[in-house]
C-alpha cells in the first residue's frame, strides 16, 4: 500500500522552549504530516468511516499543540506521532514540526520524523 493521506501547514500554539520567557508565552508551531492510509475503501463507498478523517487528526494534533508542558519539540513530536498511530489505525507517518522565529537568522527550525505500526 503506498496511499499517503497529508496535511501541510496546520498551526497550533503552545507554550515550549527551554528558556525561561519560553515557559510565558505561546509559540506558534507548524506541522505537516504524511500519513500511510489505504484509501481504497474510501474511494470505493464514498462514506467518511472508510477514510482517515483529516479533520479529526487536525483537531487532535491541534489539542496535544495547545496542552503541551514538555519544552523541546523533539518530545512533542513522539507524542504526537505515538498518539495517531494508535488512535487512527495509521501504518506510517512523516511528521515535520517546525517553530518558526526560534532562530533570528533562520526561517524556522525543527524537526522531522518518521514512525511505523510495529507489528504485534
């Protein structure tokens, strides 16, 4: 199965970083994800059940962003990667979560990750 569902973009606030005025104010994060999902039952019913609702995942990364205490980005990251993976049935995800601003001279820094289903 190579169908890979994707959000690109999705921002969400959190209070993260490892200095002081960091634990003060919210940060603005952005995530994209690719996620391994057939879509052929999807494409076969037509019915939202048979599909990997983008919306839901957006809404669940954006309440893991918005509850965050952990300070590095690293950590959050897994968590989030853990936690849609298990909730959402998905076999593998790419997972960029950038902060932009963080470094004045850059655009933004962060991450990238990959994790998969491992079998049982």
């Amino acid at each position: 199965m190579s169908d890979i569902v994707y959000i690109r973009g999705l921002r969400a606030d959190a209070v993260i970083g490892v200095y002081e005025w960091e634990r003060h104010i919210r940060q603005t994060l952005v995530i994209d994800l690719e996620m391994r999902f057939s879509t052929r039952e999807a494409a076969a019913s037509d019915a939202l059940p048979d599909a990997l609702d983008y919306h839901a995942v957006a809404t669940r990364v954006r309440a893991m962003v918005e509850e965050n205490t952990l300070q590095l980005i690293e950590g959050l990251a897994e968590g989030i990667a853990a936690a849609l993976i298990a909730e959402f049935g998905i076999s593998w995800l790419r997972l960029k979560l950038a902060k932009p601003g963080a470094v004045p001279w850059a655009e933004e820094v962060g991450v990238v990750i990959e994790r998969s289903c491992l079998p049982q």
